[in-house]
C-alpha cells in the first residue's frame, strides 16, 4: 500500500486527481492558504457552493465541485474554525471525513495539503504523522487508490518523507 502514496512538492491546485482537499475552515469561507488558491484559481463557483452548503461542524468535510481546477471534486477538510488553530482531533477528524466524502464520490486518487499546518497553525511533524497513518488506514480500508501529498515548502515535504519512512513496509 506504501507504494500508492506520493509525496511532492508543488501547487496543489494543478495536481491532477480526481479530487483535491482543501485545509478549510467550519465557515467554508475561502480565504488565504489552500483555500485562497483554491479560490483564486477555480473561480468563483466553487465558493458559491460553499456558501450553499453553509457552516459545518469542526472536524467534518464537505464535497463541491472543483470548477476550474483539473480534479473533479473538491473536499473541504474544516480542521479549524475561521480565525482558529487546528488541534489534533480536529485535524484527525477532518481527515477521516475527507475520506469518507471521497469513498462516497468514488474517488480513486486524491490529492492533500498539509491540512491544518498552515494558517491553522498544526505542528507540521504532527501534521505529517497524522496525515500519514489516516492515509495508510484509507488505503487499508479501500476508500481510495491513491494519494498524493501536495506540499508547498521543503520542510513540509521533509516532515511528510520522514513520516512516510516511519511507517515501515
């Protein structure tokens, strides 16, 4: 299973998959971050649905489409409220739920941010482990083929490479 999970640096807005995580808030409000790139570079239809789906709890996920993105849907990880911190349960939650909305969708790749290490201020080793071990335990479970972790610095892609090393074979 070691072997569907892919870690890279880049912008994961033009990663091609069949869906994207999105480090949200509980607000769906797409403001800096991931959601900013999100916003800015799928236009707006995607915070129009958002905006539809309305406040979710704190460690939920919610699907919309990904309007100009390459990915078909866009997974909305809420792992902080708007203008929190993430915390471990917040962040262990979101993730399984992102999982989830995936299974739901049929998804088979999926692409993730370093949710919650951003904005929402996670520890990115923290951040890396958990990721980690909930993508180990989707792939188990069959909830998706393959995962991707799109990082946006070295030393988010260092943690992660580190954290999937850990995990042994």
């Amino acid at each position: 299973m070691r072997e569907n999970i892919h870690i890279m640096l880049g912008d994961i807005t033009d990663v091609e998959a069949d869906a994207i995580v999105n480090a949200a808030n509980s607000e769906l409000i797409l403001g800096g971050g991931v959601a900013g790139a999100v916003r800015r570079k799928a236009g707006p239809s995607v915070q129009a649905e958002c905006d539809k789906i309305g406040s979710i709890k704190l460690g939920e996920a919610a699907v919309t489409t990904a309007g100009n993105l390459k990915a078909r849907y866009v997974i909305h990880a809420a792992s902080m409220r708007l203008g929190g911190d993430a915390t471990h349960e917040s962040l262990v939650n979101s993730i399984k739920n992102s999982f989830l909305r995936a299974k739901e969708k049929g998804v088979r790749s999926i692409a993730i941010p370093a949710v919650g290490a951003g904005v929402a201020g996670f520890p990115i080793r923290q951040c890396a482990e958990i990721l980690m071990n909930e993508a180990m335990l989707a792939l188990s479970a069959g909830a998706v083929g393959e995962i991707k972790f799109v990082l946006f610095d070295q030393t988010a892609w260092d943690a992660f490479s580190e954290a999937y090393e850990s995990l042994g074979d």
